[in-house]
C-alpha cells in the first residue's frame, strides 16, 4: 500500500519538506515496482535510488544541525547512522534472498514507518529550532 503525503508529516522547514515528499513518492516507486511486477532490475533501481536519496537528506539535515549549532546534533547524526546501516541490512536481505513481493513488502513498511516516525519526532524538534534560531 502507498504511503501519503499530509500535513502531519509537515515541519514547517520547506527544503526538509520537499525532500520528505521526495523520500516518501521514492518508497511508492519500490512498492509500485514490485507490485507491478516490474522485474528485479527496476526493483533494484527504485532501491539504490531511496537509498542514495536518504544519504543525501540526511547529510543536508546534518548540515542544517551543525550550522545552527543544535543541541541534539550528535543524537539525531547516530538516528541517522544507524539507520544507514539497516537499508543496508535490509538491502543486503533482498538481493540474497530475492525481492519477492512478500519480502519487499516487509522491507518497505520496516522502511516507512521508521521514516514517519522519525520525521514526526526527531525532524519535527529539529526544524522548530532551526526555525527559531535562523536569521536572517
Ligand atoms: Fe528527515
Ligand atoms: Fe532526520
């Protein structure tokens, strides 16, 4: 089932925003794939994609963090890290075991409500303040 973008999903920072859409319209694109049929190939391809795109959003949030001097910093950068290393786990998981549709099921929900929940908590606190604190 596709995930859906609403506003208890929004921060308030447009940039974090945008890119949770974009993290969140790249997990549909796993799920339609697969649900689809379309093959490992293209399974793999949506995969690498979310992958690198959440390497890429975490970085850009870590930067927001460290030019603000948030006091959680270090906190949310190991949320981060330790969640690399799950995709990488769960990643690992499906091309040993092959991306049936059962299995890909489970990595893109494991997926999912990780990422909800660490927008709605651990994002959320972030972008108040930053919010508070940017100038300018
Ligand atoms: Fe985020
Ligand atoms: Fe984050």
């Amino acid at each position: 089932m596709a995930y859906q973008w609403d506003s208890s999903l929004e921060t308030g920072y447009e940039k974090v925003d945008n890119q949770h859409k974009q993290l969140i319209a790249a997990l549909n694109n796993i799920i339609e794939a697969s649900t689809s049929g379309k093959g490992e190939a293209e399974i793999f391809k949506t995969l690498d994609f979310l992958t690198g795109y959440t390497i890429m959003h975490f970085a850009d949030e870590e930067k927001l963090q460290v030019k603000y001097d948030y006091p959680d910093y270090l906190i949310h950068k190991r949320i981060h890290d330790d969640f690399k290393v799950t995709v990488g786990e769960l990643t690992a998981r499906l091309r040993n075991e092959g991306p049936s549709e059962e299995l890909v099921g489970v990595v893109t929900s494991a997926v999912g409500s990780w990422l909800l929940n660490h927008i709605k908590g651990d994002d959320f606190r972030m972008a108040a303040f930053v919010k508070a604190h940017e100038v300018g």
